[in-house]
C-alpha cells in the first residue's frame, strides 16, 4: 500500500468552495428520526442555506477549506463564527 503523497493546502474559503459546502452540509443534516446513525456519522443543525454560506464568506472569521492538487477537490474542513 502506497502513501498519497498529493498536496492539499488549507486555504481561506472563497465562492468555488460553496457548492461543496453545501453539499456536505446538506449530507449531514441531523435526521432525528434516526438518532443512532446521527450519533455515529455526526450532523449539523444550522440548516444553512447556499445565500448563508455566501454572507458567512464575508462575516466568519474562520471559513476554511482545503485545496487537494490537480483534482481541485474542495471541502471545509471548519466553519467558525
């Protein structure tokens, strides 16, 4: 087994993180009707829209994400106030 050695640099995030922000959010939205599976894979309550995210570009203090070589896979690792 290999090790990756791709670069991925934490980057403050911008507009082409959204997408991605959104849609890791939207996977996982605390679903109360199944409390097990939200203890074991975590959630978030914010219920944050795409236009919430936009302005926490400009608001948050901390709203990072992370740029991984050559396949520009983006995500946040952190969304702080």
């Amino acid at each position: 087994m290999g090790v990756d050695t791709e670069k991925i640099e934490i980057v403050r995030a911008d507009e082409t993180h959204l997408a991605d922000v959104v849609a890791l959010a939207e996977s996982r939205r605390l679903d109360a009707s199944n409390p097990v599976a939200a203890g074991r894979d975590g959630f978030l309550v914010s219920d944050y829209t795409l236009d919430d995210y936009r302005g926490r570009l400009i608001s948050a203090e901390h709203f990072w994400g992370r740029d991984q070589g050559q396949r520009g896979a983006r995500f946040p690792p952190r969304v702080q106030r």
